[in-house]
C-alpha cells in the first residue's frame, strides 16, 4: 500500500530525510524514517531509484502531496552533467512502501 496513505505527520527534513508516523498491522502509529540519499541519486540532472547522495547536488529540494489524486512528489532542482540547473521530480511512492510502520524501499 502507497505509504502516505498510512502515514501521520509526513515530513522531509534537512533535504532528505522523510519522517512520519506509520500505522502499523495493528493500527498503532509507528514512528518511522528513512534517508532519501540511500536510494536515490542524481544522474545529469533527473532523480533516479537506486542511485545515492541526490542531495549532494540538489537545490531547492521540496517535498509535498500533490494533486486530486493525492501523490507524494519530491521535486528539486540538480545539477546536470553541463553545470546546469535541471528540474526534477519522483513520485516517491512508487519504490517505498510501508510494511507494518516501517519505511520499505522496494
């Protein structure tokens, strides 16, 4: 299941480090996180899964709920391979899930 649909008090801090309260099989709320860096990286200038350290050469790093549909999108801007700022986004919640109040990179 999307994790943020199970989540309380979902944040980003310090550019890469998501943080919620996770319900768990029983229903009880999880204090859970789990550092973006481990698993995503900066290749020229686009996010991508099971890459490292995108924060290194992020800039304006945004974390929110967006849309009707209600998707959890990290959007930053990174450097390319030309020293140009790139706008890039992920829906983070294509890769991580939450398993029993515990952040899950799948």
């Amino acid at each position: 299941m999307s994790f943020h649909l199970t989540a309380e008090n979902l944040r980003l801090e310090e550019g890469h480090i998501l943080i919620a309260q996770l319900h768990n099989a029983d229903g009880e709320l999880v204090d859970s996180s789990i550092d973006l860096n481990t698993i995503i990286g900066n290749v020229d200038g686009r996010l991508e899964w099971g890459g490292q350290n995108f924060s290194e050469s992020a800039h304006e790093v945004q974390f929110g709920i967006e849309s009707e549909n209600e998707v959890p999108i990290l959007r930053v801007l990174l450097k390319n391979a030309d020293e140009q700022w790139a706008a890039a986004d992920v829906n983070l919640s294509e890769r991580i899930v939450n398993e029993n109040g515990t952040f899950v990179f799948v």
